[in-house]
C-alpha cells in the first residue's frame, strides 16, 4: 500500500506566491493557506502534501496548525518518506561538508533550513551533540535523528535542548533531556582558533557555545599582537581568549552571567593564559560607562550582544541600543584602535545595523573608517532564499 496516498493535503489560497514556494522559499504563512475544519485537525508536526491553488503539487511539507509558519517545506518530492533514513541521507550531506571545512569536530553540524532540516539546530561537541529541535515535526522525531546521528556521524551521547523563543511559537514545551549516552559530568574543552573554550553543553546558553562568530573571532585576533583587548557581552570569552590565542597581552571580559565569566576563566587556565586575563561580571552598559570613568582604554574594543531586535516589532528600539553600545564604546578606544561592533538579529539588516554603530561612533565625537565586514562561519550556511539564515554581522572599524 502507498504511505503517501493516506497523507492530508493542505492547498495555497490563491493569492498566495507558490512561484516563490517552486523557487525555494520554504514558508508558508497561515495566511497564504486554505485552513478549514479539516486543515485545523491536522496535527502539529505531522506530515502533509502542499498543493498549489490549482492542486498542483508543490512537495512534502511539516504542518503546525499552532504556529504563524503553518508550513515549512520539507522534500520536493511527495513520494518521499520523512524517516531516519531520509534524515541520514541529509545529514551525510552535511557532515561532507563540515568535515572538508574543520579538522577537528566541533561545529554546527545541521543550520535548520539551510541544511534541508526546518527548525532544527545541531551543534557537534566531538562525540557529543546538543540538538534544538524548534519545529514540531522535528520533535516527534527526535529518535529518528537520534539514530541517524549515532550511525551516520558516530555519536555518542545525544542531549535535547528544549528551551527558547523559537519552541514557544510553535506552541511546544520546554524540556532538557539526554535522549543518547550519558550527559556529561563537566564542560566539554573545544579547540578553536587556537583557544580552549569551555561549552557546558546541559546548563548553558542555547547549545553551550557560539561557533558562528569563528572567523570573525580570527580575523579580530590578527589585530591583537601585543594589544590591550576589551570584550564586552564575552559570554565564555569568545573574542577575549582568541585574542590572547593571538598575542594579545590582555584581555578584559565583561559579561552580566557569572556561570559564562567562570567557564571563561577555566578556559584562560587551559590555554596557560591566566594572567593575562580578567573578567567583570555586570551589565555590560553600566561597564562601558564605568571604565570610561576610570579613564581606561583599549587597543581593541569588542562588543558582540545578545539580539537587540529579535522581530521586526522590536527594530527600532533594537537600533538605538546598537547605536547605544556604540556610543559608549568608541572612547574607550585608542587613537588608531579598534571597533569591532556585532549583532545575530536577523531582523536588523547589514546596513541598518551598520549605520546604528556609525552613528553611535559619530555620537561619541570620534571618526571611524570600516576595515571588515564578518558573518558566521561556514558551518552556519545561508540558504539564499531565506534571509533570516544570514543573521549575523560583525563591522570592524579603526578609530
């Protein structure tokens, strides 16, 4: 008997763009689908056929009734069958990739929509991987790809990481869990950039480690040669500890989670570069203006936040605290120093955020050229269609 004949089909108003759907945009908003009594009962995470108007079919889709992205396009294909061994294939594909990419295994392994699984993030810990699984479908089949991840990529210990904005709008719990293996008893020490981080992948922040921000940690630690280095929003000390991996002859962490500052300071220890390295713990804006009070300043000043503006709803105000830290962080900065200035808000574009941060650095009475532009690494591809996979942007200035 064909599985597929027994699937629901959900069909595109027609005034709904299934041009853009057959050229690969993998949404569908609720308000572009035909929902009636029979699309509602269609549960959360199941698998459904798109049609288009004409029901012409479109592919595979994962159906979520609960959330504004009621359809996230999953396979081309309708005879396809969303299993561990679809999910291996896709993931083969994408392990080829990190692994002609990086040396050593420690990387994003699957980027959601731009790997071909919607929702789902995957970040690799050597034989351990932290998955968030932020779309209903993947969470029904967290054992699917729990399997699929120990035969295809050989890992061992498998840990679910459930919390976040992403879960909330599609209407699914929060939960930590290890599904695989044992959870591990310390944080896991991971090479980078010459750097030894420390990821505490069942306690900290999103998946224990930031990897998108890897080339942009590099490219700042070729500034660095016998610098005075400041890291403000550091988390576990991602552009401090790379800097010092660099040369630098200090370096200044400034975070508000004293958890993050500790597994900074541990890293510093690893690497044998404790003296060289301090930390603040507090609200980064109370810092930057409290050292500009003490007089200090830096040959290297960097500041990577937190989203500022996570949706649309929250841009402007998300571009004054970019223009904010800007300000507050230009006269901190030596003559002939750097500016390295960040945001992961996909909602806040190249240019908007760039002429936030020029503001800002105009507003503090200095004059600023931009050297370099960063984005994430190449374990974070972009998938062309989607804007939001292209979410973050690092601008170096000189001063």
């Amino acid at each position: 008997m064909n599985m597929q004949s027994s699937l629901p089909i959900v069909r595109l108003m027609p005034k709904a763009d299934a041009r853009a759907i057959r050229f690969g945009f993998p949404w569908v908003y609720s308000n572009d689908l035909v929902t009636d009594r029979r699309t509602k009962a269609i549960e959360a995470g199941a698998i459904a056929e798109l049609q288009d108007a004409e029901r012409q079919p479109l592919g595979l889709v994962a159906f979520n009734p609960d959330s504004r992205i009621i359809a996230r396009m999953l396979d081309r294909d309708t005879s396809a069958v969303i299993d561990k061994a679809w999910i291996a294939t896709r993931l083969k594909k994408a392990l080829d990739h990190r692994e002609r990419v990086f040396a050593e295994p420690f990387y994003r392994l699957i980027h959601a929509e731009a790997d071909g699984f919607p929702g789902v993030v995957i970040d690799r810990f050597g034989d351990t991987v932290v998955m968030q699984p932020n779309a209903a479908w993947a969470d029904r089949l967290v054992p699917e790809f729990t399997a699929a991840l120990q035969e295809v990529v050989g890992i061992k210990t498998v840990i679910m990481n459930g919390s976040g904005r992403a879960r909330g709008l599609e209407g699914l719990p929060e939960e930590m869990k290890v599904v695989a293996g044992d959870a591990p008893a310390a944080p896991i020490p991971v090479p980078m950039n010459g750097a030894i981080y420390m990821a505490d992948v069942m306690g900290g922040q999103k998946t224990g480690l930031f990897y998108d921000q890897r080339p942009n940690h590099a490219f700042n630690a070729g500034l660095c040669k016998g610098a005075k280095v400041l890291d403000v929003f550091s988390h576990v000390g991602g552009f401090s500890l790379a800097a010092l991996a660099g040369g630098a002859e200090s370096a200044l962490a400034v975070d508000g989670s004293a958890p993050a500052l500790a597994l900074a300071e541990q890293g510093a220890e690893a690497m044998g570069v404790s003296s060289k390295f301090t930390t603040r713990k507090g609200d980064a804006f109370d810092v930057l203006a409290a050292l500009a009070e003490e007089g200090e300043t830096f040959d290297v000043v960097v500041c990577d936040p937190p989203a500022f503006a996570p949706s649309k709803q929250s841009l402007e105000a998300g571009l004054r605290a970019y223009e904010r830290v800007a300000r507050l962080a230009a006269p901190l900065v030596r003559e002939g120093g750097y500016l390295a200035l960040c945001s992961c808000s996909h909602a806040a574009d190249l240019s908007k955020f760039r002429n936030a941060s020029a503001r800002g650095i105009g507003r503090a009475g200095r004059s600023a050229q931009i050297i370099h532009t960063g984005y994430a690494g190449a374990d974070h591809p972009m998938m062309p269609q989607l804007a939001e996979s292209g979410y973050l942007k690092s601008v170096f200035f000189r001063l």
